[in-house]
C-alpha cells in the first residue's frame, strides 16, 4: 500500500474540494433531524428543503406558520447549536411538500 494512500473518509472530509459536497450533506441534516429537533412538530410542520441557508417549510396551519414566524429566530439558533455549525441563516415556508430548489 502506498504510503500517501488516504481512506475514503479522510478525502471527503479533509480535502477543500469537498467543501461543497460536505455543506450539502450537512444541509440535508437538518431535513433529516428536524422532527428530532423539534419533536413537538412532529405531524404540524414538514422540512421541504435547506438552499443557500434557508430552510424551507410546509405548514398547512396558518396560526402555526404564524406562530413559527414569530420564533424564527430560536428555531434557527436551536437548529444551528444542535448541529455546531451556523448553517441555517433564515427560515421560508412553501405550500409544496419535498420540493426540489435547483441552482442556476
């Protein structure tokens, strides 16, 4: 085995060309831990999608979106102290389920 021979994991979380392929599965987190997170929504709120920081939301309550709204603020810092890392910077919320952003 050579001796500059680097295990799979050690590529993808060291070197920069990674970056943004870590950034999305770290993104994809948040959809995937926000009912552990936020267990009290569990059946009220659905996590679309995270793109660029935001976090999108389907909530069919308008007093809940409302209500959400209103602590935006702790729901972004609760989210990004669960993960150490400050990822989500705000919070959207769409009438779509599972919707997919793409980038231009």
């Amino acid at each position: 085995m050579p001796k500059n021979f680097k295990s799979l994991s050690d590529v993808l979380s060291g070197e920069k060309e990674f970056l943004n392929f870590r950034k999305s599965v770290k993104e994809n987190d948040v959809i995937v831990l926000f009912n552990e997170i936020f267990p009290e929504f569990k059946k009220l709120v659905s996590p679309s999608n995270v793109h660029k920081g935001v976090l999108y939301l389907s909530v069919d309550n308008s007093v809940l979106r409302n209500e959400i709204h209103l602590r935006k603020k702790q729901m972004i810092e609760k989210i990004n102290s669960h993960l150490n890392q400050q990822l989500i910077n705000d919070v959207k919320f769409t009438n779509f389920r599972n919707i997919n952003r793409k980038t231009k």
